[in-house]
C-alpha cells in the first residue's frame, strides 16, 4: 500500500510555525459513507430549496413558509409568526442547540462536526466534485506534480467552476429565507434586485468557495472552539472513533504478521496499510489515538473494514468505542456502552424542559401588546388649575389577520382622571376606543391629567390595559404618574 504522504502530527513534529500541509483524502465507501451522504442531501436539499415552499396564511401575508421578513419585523414558520418583541423564542432555540451539542457529544463524541456541521458537509461535496474532475487521491497528487498544460488548466478550471457556482447558489439561497423567493429569484436575474442581496451574495460566495475550496480541515482544526470545549466536556464513556490497540497491535505487514502468527509470536490484525488516515479529511492517523484534528466522521472505521474483509480479518479493528471498553476487553471483560448515565439524562431533560416551556408560552401567547414610554422632559406639567397632567407614547400590536379595535383604561389614578388619546376620536364612558389594522402596530400619544382638587404622590404606579371589543383579550403594561413633591 501507498504511504506517500505523512500524517499532519508527523509533518509539524519538530515545527511550530509551518505552512499547511495540503490533504488529499482518498474516496472510501461503506456504512459511514453511506450515512454521511444521506444526511448531506438532506440538509443541503433543505437548505437550498426550503424557501420555495409555499404556506398560505391569508391575503395580504407573505406566502412563503419559512421567512424572516425584515421589511415587516417579522419571522415566519409555517403557522407561527414572531414579532421582535418575542425574541425570547430564539433565545430558547440557541439554548437548545448548544445543550443538544452537549448531549451528542457526551453520546457519540464530535458526532455533529463529522456528519452535521455546515463545514463538514460543504467540504464533502467541494470533494466530489474535484474527484469527479481531476481523479481520486493519487490522480489529484500526479496532478500537482505535472507541469502546467491545457490537460491541467482545464481540469483546474472546471473544478473551481462547479466550486464557484455551488458557493454562489449557498449565498443565493441564504438571501432568499429575507424576501420571497420566486420574486427575488427574478429580481436577481433581471438585475433589478436590492443591492444589499447582491452584496450579501458575494460575501457568502466568497466565504463558501474559500472556506470548503481551500481551507477546509484548517477551520475545523484552527478557526473552530468547538474541539476544544468538547474535549473539556468529554468523559471515558463517550463513545469516539477508536483504533481498537488491544488487537491491532503489535502491527506489520500482512505477510509479516501472518507468519508471526504461525509461528505463535504476537502479531496484530492492523497490516500498516495506511488506508485509515488516507481518506481522512483532515490527515489524521487514528492509530494515535484521539486527536484534535480529528473530526469523528468515521469515513476510516469504512476504510478498515473493507481492507480486513479483503484479508479474511473480523471487522471493527477501528470502531466507535471507549478506551474503558479496550481495557475491559485485555481484562477480559465484555465491553458496557452506557449511553443513558447521569450526563445524558440532565442533558436530554434540559432540552425537554426548554422546549415545553417554548411550546407552552407559544400556545399561551397573546395576540395583543403593548408598550408604554413615559414623557422624559418635561416628566409633568402642572397646569393652572391645579391638575397635573403625565404624558405617555403608547404601542399597541395586534397580532391577528383582521382589525381590532382596543378600550384604552389607567389603572391605579383617582376617579374622574382624565384619559385623552390624540388623534383617536372614538370613546366609551370616557376611555379611548383605538383601532388598529391587522398585523400591525399603531403609535398613540396619551395624556392622563389628575383630576382637580387631589393631591397626588410624587409617584404613582398605574397599569395601562387594554382590552379587545370584540373577543375581550386584555394585555397590560405598567408604568408611574409623576406630580410634584409635597411641600
């Protein structure tokens, strides 16, 4: 077998600054394989194609089901609608990935970097498409090697066009979740689209072609903290992609290990055929054990498994496993996988815990709001009769598809204390009657006046409610009714 190249630890051995060393990962097939291309269709067909699905939620409201509408200050989820104000929700959403980023690591090590991460699987396929073009591993080495001809121009060429146009449909399609698809679609081609989408098309163009093109193993290992956190929150019963030493060592070639054998010396199943860190995407050789550099994608554990079963050898030399398990497996023990212990327990209820509560609060929202901002200066006025008179800017949010009309009442003032909404005419028993438009805000100024003769404290508490004519939703926000100090 080939072993033409060095592993990354044995190239930067004896250096500390030194330039890449480039990686040349060999095609492989098998489980792993198998997975990790499934799971890449999956999310990249989301991804890019999300956005043409259509959710019909009424007229005048956008008809795409994932959106986030900056024009509006919205997001869109098929039924669910957040406004800003319900940032919360992400913040439960982030919660949530980060433990859920604890849980697979303490299941299955960096499992999300070798299957899941945006890195991993754009790298994979800028991978395809050079194997496609310029051959596998020894191919694209040769290549290297050959002087420049039209030959190599043009595999050179056609490769970072694929790249080029791959990296400009990832940006293309990132903009599309901020407008409506189909008409941004036709306003880029037409060149009639906004120019922030043009630019934010070259900055994702340009980061997706360099960082899956040229960089690729160096953002997993230098650019990227989740190695490092990882490596603090993994435990010994994590399972990780394993060189299982217990009985790979001591390792040979085949014909050396075979008649080691034969004559009843130690000889491992490893027959030193490299083939483990040559389809490595990021040179690792895992017979050293777990590494930084290594990203858990077991493209190797597919690798070995096809040379021992070459070589009439049990599979699993390299495996998903614990070192507590090879040290069971000397002591002749059987291996425990524990995958429900403490860790994933708290970790699992976590994420249930964050998430009902998500669910609760959403089937609890209100379809209303309001805010309330106090006058800052002057903060009152006195007026000549003795009353004093607080003003206020007043939000309200109706949140539903139709126009609702909201009685405006203070809490908290004496009687007979005077409500005046300007612009707004409509009133009942004195209270404002304000309308707003469907899935819209409305901005009112309001006056509240003490009324004469009542000595007030210097600071009031009073509540702002609001309350819906027609299906009696009440939301309240709370606020102070300011006067002089008492002589």
């Amino acid at each position: 077998m080939s072993t033409d190249t060095e592993t990354r630890d044995d190239a930067h051995s004896d250096e500390w600054f030194a330039s890449a060393k480039k990686i040349y990962p060999m095609a492989t097939h098998g489980l792993f394989r198998r997975i990790k291309w499934a799971l890449l269709f999956i999310t990249l067909g989301i991804y890019y194609f999300l956005p043409f699905l259509r959710y019909d939620r009424g007229p005048d409201a956008p008809g795409q089901a994932v959106l986030v509408d900056m024009e509006r200050k919205r997001a869109y989820f098929f039924f669910i609608e957040i406004w800003p104000q319900e940032v919360y929700y992400l913040t439960g959403l982030l919660i949530i990935a980060a433990v859920m980023l604890f849980l697979m690591n303490a299941v299955a090590g960096r499992i999300w970097c070798g299957y899941l991460c945006p890195q991993t699987v754009w790298t994979d396929l800028f991978l395809w498409v050079e194997r496609k073009v310029e051959g596998d591993r020894r191919e694209r080495i040769a290549l290297d090697k050959e002087p420049w001809t039209f030959g190599k121009v043009g595999k050179r060429a056609t490769k970072h066009f694929f790249w080029l146009m791959i990296a400009w449909w990832t940006g293309g399609a990132w903009v599309l979740y901020f407008n409506d698809a189909p008409t941004l679609v036709w306003q880029l081609l037409t060149f009639q689209a906004p120019m922030v989408a043009y630019v934010w098309i070259a900055i994702l163009t340009a980061t997706t072609y360099l960082l899956a093109g040229f960089m690729r193993e160096q953002v997993c290992i230098y650019m990227c903290p989740w190695p490092r956190i990882q490596a603090a929150l993994t435990d010994e019963k994590a399972l990780n992609v394993t060189y299982r030493w217990d009985r790979g060592e001591p390792r040979g070639s085949l014909k050396q290990n075979t008649r080691l054998a034969a004559q009843g010396l130690p000889a491992g199943d490893c027959i030193d055929c490299h083939q483990c860190f040559q389809v490595c995407p990021t040179g690792v050789d895992i017979r050293k054990g777990l590494q930084l550099d290594c990203i858990q994608c077991g493209l190797c554990i597919d690798a070995c498994d096809n040379i021992m079963k070459k070589v009439g050898k049990p599979t699993g030399l390299i495996g998903y496993d614990t070192d507590e398990n090879i040290q069971r497996r000397i002591d002749g023990k059987e291996p425990v996988y524990e995958i429900v212990r403490v860790r994933t327990v708290i970790y699992a209820a976590v994420i249930a815990l964050v998430g009902a509560i998500m669910l609760y609060v959403l089937l609890n929202r209100d379809f209303a709001d309001i805010s309330v901002l106090h006058d800052r200066n002057p903060v009152f006025v006195q007026q000549s009769d003795g009353t004093v008179r607080n003003g206020y800017t007043v939000r309200l949010a109706n949140k539903r598809r139709h126009a609702r009309s909201f009685m405006l009442h203070v809490e908290g003032m004496p009687p007979d204390t005077k409500v005046v909404a300007i612009g707004v005419d409509t009133t009942f028993a004195g209270r404002p009657i304000i309308e707003v438009g469907p899935d819209q805000t409305r901005e009112v100024r309001i006056t509240v006046t003490s009324p004469p003769g009542v000595e007030m404290a210097h600071s009031t508490p009073v509540t702002f409610r609001i309350t819906e004519s027609v299906m009696g939703e009440v939301v309240t926000a709370n606020d102070t009714f300011k006067a002089p100090d008492k002589p």
